[in-house]
C-alpha cells in the first residue's frame, strides 16, 4: 500500500486560530464599548444626579420663602429676601451629594434663586437660576381691584384704566395690564362706553355692555349676558364668559366665547382663537349667527351641532348672605366686608367732642400725629384723642414719640378748605374722624410728606374740585404699611365721594355704601370700591398692586404665595487649571 498524507491538517489548526483572533478582537472591542458606554451613563448619572440636588436647592429654597410670607404677610422683594436670609437654603444629603442655594432680586424686579448641585465632591456640578414672582394674600387687603362698584359700574370717560405697583417702582416703569373692574351684588351691570382701552378683566355678577370703541384687554365674565355694540376693530383681546347670553354685533375677540345661553353674531363679527382652542365658540341655547364666511371654523358653520354644546362656565361670585358658606369679611362676597358703619359708631363711642377746622385763602394748616395747628394765618391749636381703630391692628400707628396701644385721633365735625388755603401732613400716620363732610374746592393743596399717610374716617361726603391738587411725596404704603392717603366713608347716599380734580390723585377710597363719581381730568392712582362707581371725562384709574399688602381687615380667602415664572440652567465655571508640576 502507498501511504498517502493528508496536508490540510495543518492548515485547518491555522484556521481555527485564525477565527479564535478575530473572535477575541470582536469581544476585546464590544468589552471597550461597554467600558465607554458605562462610563457614559456613570457621568450622565452624576449629572443627572447633581441636577436634581441643585432643583432640590431651588425648592428648599422656595419653601423657606413661602414660610418668611406665611409669618410676615406679603413683603416687597428686597424685605423678603432679607427675611428669608436668615434661614439656610444648604444642605448636605451624604458626604458627596450636597446643594446650596442663594436669594437674589434681578433686573426685572424678580426673585432669582441661584441653586448649585454637587456630586462626588465636586466631580459633578449642575447649576439652576429660578425666577420666582410674589403673589398678594386674596382677600387680606379690601383693595383688590381697579374698581368695585358693588351695585354697578359706568364707565364712559376716555381714561384707561390699567395697573402698576408702587412697591416696585414708578407708573411708567411697573405699569401692566391687571386693572380689574367688577361688581358683586346680585344683577349688577358693567357699563362701558368710553373711549379708551381697560386692561385688565371686566367681571359683572350682571350683564356687561361694551358700547366703547376700545377694547378690553382681558377676559370678560359675566353671570347674565354680554352685549357687544356694533363697530369694527379688537373689542376683547381675551376671552368671553357668560352664564346667559351673549350678542355680538360687531369687531373681533381674539379669544373664544363660552355661554350657556342664547348666542347672536351679526355681520363682521369675528372670533379669532388665537390660542388655537379646539372649538371657537360653545353656546347652550339656540345660535343665530348671520356671517356665513366669518362665523366659521375649519368650513364648519357655528350653527353646527358641534358648537351647539352647554360649555362649564363657572359663576361669578355674588354676596348671597343665605349661602352656608358665606362669610361677611371676604371682600369678594361682601361689598362692605370691614362693616364699617359698626365699626365707625365704636371709634365714635369714645369721642366726647368734635373740632371744626376751615382753611381760607394763604392759609396753611398742618397735622402730625400730635397736634394740628394753623402755621400761617390763624392760630387755632387741635390736639388728638386716643381711640382705637381697627384700621390699625395689625399695623401700629407711626407716631411721633413712641406708640400706643390705641391711636391718635383727630376728632373733626367738618373739614372745610377753600380759595387757596393749603393742609400739610407729616410726622407718621394722621388719622381724621370726621362726623361731617370733608371739601377741597378753589385753588387749595393737601401735601402729605414723605413717610406720613392720612387716613379719613368720614360719615359725611368727600368732595375734591377741579382746582384743587392733592401732592402724596411717596405712593403707595408708608413704612407702617398704611396707604399714603386713603378714605373710609360711611356715607350711604347718593354721590358721598366726589372727585372732579384736574391734578391726578393718589388714593383708596373705600365708600360701600354710596356713589363714587369721578368727572375730572386728572388721573386717580390707588383702588376704588363703591356701592356704584362712575367715571366720565377723561379720569382714568390706575390700581396700585401694592395695596394688596395692606392688612385691614379683610379674610384672606387664598394665602399670598411665592408664584414659579421659570428657570434655566447654567454651566457650572471652570476653575482655573493648577500650574505645572
């Protein structure tokens, strides 16, 4: 036999190492990318996990905030800020994961707070910025709006109404657009037929009348109806809310329109939705809507029955003392939450004598909390009674020498002042009790210096003319959180507060229980409540958000609260590389 060899043996060996190398290179190098993608989610992992340290700063943060309101009421920025300093928004979670936090006010007015997260001692850093705005207690200040008219409101001026806040600047630099107008008894119409624009939302537990030629800037919400008068143009920039119906002769809503009644559109009415809702208008009775190409939506014509849909528009709310929740200290369910005619015949209980004081013509007569005096002109001398006023019981009186328990009141049977005598108030917080009428007519000027406010206490009526001018050196709330001017009428009549000035004015006026009529020219800074308010000429009304921090008396029905307005991240800085060794 020739024996015959088998030379592929050798070659199959080759092979199998071959195929064993490459096999051993596919593992070395899917074992690198584990190693590559573990390493990946390791460091998202630390970041992630710093990042939700430095969130957990913010809310730290934020909590103690919201606590520094819930002890002190509300408080300007800056007074929060240092208020809540003394507190710590640091902590310490384990020996790698630690946070901190720090407070500061930004350019816009804001709360910013700057949170930084760290993990494995610094190897993972995540930076957050929190902008954070304050909300006012609802309910705790009687000065919650532009204006209430409890009864009714009509407005036909050519004044815009809008807001600012005082607390954290000027008109100019603060104003915005929360200039709310509203009514609370049962039935109580909201008339507008001016001819500038309201910003701010327009609420009626009756029915709203646009009869102007410029819009609202805002919502509209109405228990009744709203009618909009024929005319072209942006009538609301908002939405529309009706319990009854709503007529819509003419111009554009940017919004939509929710009514649980009948619904009527004329010709070249329109319904923008510009927030792109799904559906433009919902009506629960029947629809007459004469625009075939603009009452439409998609092709589909708002007398579809996919329109045709009773929509959960929510009441406005309306004082129902029979209500089993009702509460007569909640402003927004009571036209006179204060009581103040009760609370007028307490302050006058203990008064055993009236002054009356009159200032004529280069006369001037001046108040501080201890004395009222004629400094030129006459020589009349007044001194104050100590009586207790509920106005001042969470906020003590400033007064020239130390406080009291009770306050210093200046007891007046008549306040008259006429050609052109002047008033000057200074040295804190002068309180008048006038059991009469309170006039500023001619050419006469009430100056009230800076850190000083005057609160009237009148049974009487309030009547500023043309001529006179009311200078208040510092708006809005003094030191002792006490408007700079402000008006407590008990008057319940027609016409008990009057205000037909050229010159603006600063004040909030509080007369529940009688008209409020403003005819000048001049602008009016504050809030007004009123049983029925109307406005004619060209007053505007300019509502200062700070009295939202004024404690008088009135329930809070929501708490003030620290209110989220966003963040953005930040990448942690660099520190600077050590030298070379």
């Amino acid at each position: 036999m020739v024996a015959v060899f088998n030379k592929q043996h050798g070659f199959t060996l080759i092979t199998v190492l071959i195929l064993t190398s490459m096999a051993s290179l596919v593992v070395l190098s899917s074992l690198r990318e584990n190693i590559v993608q573990e390493r990946l989610s390791g460091n998202f992992q630390k970041k992630l996990n710093s990042r939700l340290l430095a969130e957990k700063g913010v809310f730290e943060q934020a909590k103690l905030l919201q606590q520094t309101l819930n002890r002190e009421g509300v408080l300007a920025v800056d007074d929060l800020i240092n208020k809540t300093n003394l507190a710590s928004g640091t902590g310490i979670i384990a020996s790698d994961a630690t946070f901190s936090a720090t407070l500061a006010k930004n350019p816009d007015g804001e709360l910013e707070i700057a949170s930084l997260g760290q993990r494995f001692e610094g190897d993972a850093q995540s930076n957050l910025v929190a902008r954070f705005g304050i909300q006012g207690a609802k309910g705790s200040s009687v000065f919650t709006n532009a204006m209430v008219g409890c009864k009714g409101v009509n407005l036909s001026g050519s004044g815009s109404i809008d807001s600012y806040d005082s607390s954290q600047g000027t008109y100019e630099e603060t104003k915005s657009n929360d200039g709310d107008v509203s009514t609370i008894a049962g039935d109580s119409d909201v008339v507008l037929s001016g001819h500038s624009p309201i910003r701010g939302d327009v609420k009626a537990s009756g029915v709203i009348y646009l009869n102007g030629s410029s819009p609202i800037i805002g919502n509209i919400h109405s228990n009744t109806g709203v009618y909009i008068s024929p005319g072209s143009g942006l009538r609301v920039d908002g939405n529309v809310y009706t319990r009854g119906y709503y007529k819509h002769r003419g111009g554009r809503i940017s919004g939509v329109v929710r009514a649980n009644g009948d619904a009527t559109m004329q010709w070249s009415t329109y319904i923008d939705n510009t927030q792109g809702e799904t559906l433009d208008i919902m009506y629960g009775g029947t629809g007459d809507f004469k625009d075939t190409y603009n009452n439409q939506q998609d092709g589909v014509h708002y007398s579809n029955s996919k329109f045709n849909i009773n929509p959960n528009v929510e009441p406005v709310t309306v004082a129902d003392p029979t209500a089993p929740d009702y509460d007569p200290s909640n402003p927004d369910t009571n036209c006179d939450p204060l009581i103040l005619p009760e609370k007028m015949t307490d302050i006058m209980a203990g008064i055993t004598g009236y002054d009356s004081i009159s200032v004529g013509p280069t006369q001037l007569f001046k108040f501080n909390t201890e004395q009222g005096f004629h400094s030129n002109g006459g020589s009349q001398i007044i001194v104050p009674t100590l009586a207790d006023v509920f106005l001042f019981d969470k906020k003590i009186q400033n007064q020239s020498h130390g406080s009291h328990s009770k306050e210093y009141v200046f007891a007046l049977d008549g306040l008259k002042m006429t050609s052109d005598g002047k008033m000057e108030v200074s040295g804190g917080d002068v309180i008048l009790l006038i059991d009469g009428d309170f006039s500023m007519g001619g050419d006469t000027t009430l100056t009230i210096k800076k850190d000083s406010s005057l609160t009237v206490l009148i049974t009487g009526k309030v009547n500023i003319g043309a001529g006179a001018k009311v200078i208040t050196e510092q708006e809005g709330l003094t030191t002792s959180g006490h408007p700079s001017l402000s008006f407590y009428s008990s008057f319940n009549g027609v016409n008990g507060v009057q205000f037909s000035g050229a010159a603006n004015l600063y004040a909030a006026i509080y007369a529940p229980l009688t008209t409020v009529k403003l005819s000048g020219s001049g602008e009016l800074f504050g809030s007004v409540r009123g049983a029925v308010i109307t406005s004619t000429g060209g007053s505007g009304a300019h509502y200062d958000a700070g009295l939202l921090k004024v404690q008088n008396g009135g329930k809070p029905s929501t708490p003030a609260r620290i209110v989220f307005l966003g963040w953005s991240y930040k990448t942690p800085p660099q520190s600077e590389p050590s030298p070379a060794q």
